[in-house]
C-alpha cells in the first residue's frame, strides 16, 4: 500500500479483531493485516501524500461507534495509490483498546471530554497534530437513535476558527445532514477534540450518523463515508 504508517500511543492498543460486528466488515481489506498489527501496539496514525493542505481525519474515540470505523477503512482503501493534492493523516482507530471492548469509555472515563487532559489519548492526537502542522481536522461518530444528538449532523463553530462553520455548512450541503453550530468553541462540549482542536487555532468538525452503539446499521457505514468524503472535498484532496 501507498501509505506511511506509524503509532503514536503505546497504551491503547487493542485485538479490534475480537469485536465480531466491527471484524466482519472489515476482514476482507487489504489494510487490515497491516492495521491489526498496528493496533496491537497502540494507536496507529496513516499518512497519504505530501505538501498542503494537511488535513487529518479520526475515528473510534468512542469505541463502540463502529460505522466509522468502518467507513474510515474504506476510505483508506479509496486514498490508497490515488494522486493527492496535500497530505492526509488518518487516525482509523483511536483506541484499539476500546474498540475490541465495545466500549464508550477508555481507563473509565470518555476520551472525547478529556482532550485537554496531559497524557489522555485524544490529548495525545491535539499534540501530535501541532506537531504536524494540521490545519484542519474531521472527527467521525455515531449516535445512537434517539439520544443526543440522536440525528446525522455536523458540529462546528463559529469562534474562534469560522472554517470550522464553513466545513461543516459544505459537508451538510453535500449529504443533507444538519449542522449543529456552537457560537464559540467549548461552550457546549468542554474537552471535546473538535472544540480544543478549534479553540487551539485548528479549525475542526464533528460528523455523527445514527447507528444503535456497538452495531453497524443498515446504511450508516455509507452516510458515514459519504461524510469523510465531503471533507476531502472542500479541500480539493483527490485530484
């Protein structure tokens, strides 16, 4: 594969293998061989191309919202031997750990209200991003049906980085989802990776669709890739 991989946390990894729902739709992919050895070491980070724009897309914060996951594979898949037009960094799994656990959770708590928390998972992706000079991010989720949000989305904000609305508003046109825009970062979600992403200068969104936690339903693996590619859109990655 056309790929550069690497880890960046040795204490989350995880045998994703052993989730039955997540394995059975991702056995047969080229990348799962190399990724299983990934994630068994902690969490695996993809590079594809070069130059600007850097853009990263992440997945499995919440363990157990598996049609991102998924779908992030898939993309991979589609990326791989394409000619890009900048760098795209992939974070397929974050917590290999939680994924093999069906989990929500990570050492107890919810990695996705802790990434301003020295030495957590998601505080350890913020890091490895400055260092890599991203400058935009794309966070996948699930939700389940009628919960909070409970309805395919895209959180955003609008300060301090307004591209963070903008992403979002192009990734709704494209696939009808509905934004869910906050009018500063971290006033509704403290701690959560899009917000400090955005409160630290990345601009950053959330896309969620609607699947039951820790089962992939009909179609949501599709809705979800559909997201991820509308990212790549608005920054005209696929040439």
């Amino acid at each position: 594969m056309d790929v550069e991989l690497s880890n960046i946390a040795p204490d989350t990894g995880g045998d994703i293998s052993l989730n039955q729902d997540l394995w059975a739709e991702l056995n047969n992919a080229t990348i799962c061989k190399p990724l299983i050895e990934l994630t068994l070491k902690g969490t695996p980070l993809l590079k594809f191309g070069s130059g600007d724009p850097r853009i990263l897309l992440c997945a499995g914060i919440h363990g157990n919202e598996l049609p991102p996951q998924v779908a992030i594979v898939k993309l991979i898949s589609l990326l791989n031997g394409k000619d890009i037009n900048g760098t795209v960094y992939i974070i397929p799994i974050a917590i290999p750990y939680a994924t093999m656990k069906n989990s929500r959770r990570f050492k107890g708590l919810d990695m996705n209200r802790n990434t301003f928390k020295d030495g957590s998972i998601s505080n350890t992706i913020l890091k490895t991003a400055q260092k890599l000079k991203i400058q935009a991010v794309a966070d996948f989720h699930s939700t389940q049906p009628q919960s909070n949000p409970g309805i395919e989305s895209v959180f955003s904000s609008k300060k301090p980085c307004n591209e963070s609305f903008k992403i979002a508003q192009h990734i709704t046109d494209q696939t009808f989802s509905k934004v869910i825009s906050q009018e500063k970062a971290g006033n509704l979600y403290q701690g959560a990776l899009e917000d400090e992403f955005n409160i630290n200068g990345i601009p950053a969104v959330t896309c969620e669709v609607v699947s039951r936690n820790g089962k992939i339903d009909s179609g949501s693996v599709e809705r979800s890739f559909m997201q991820m590619k509308s990212f790549l859109d608005y920054f005209n990655i696929c040439k």
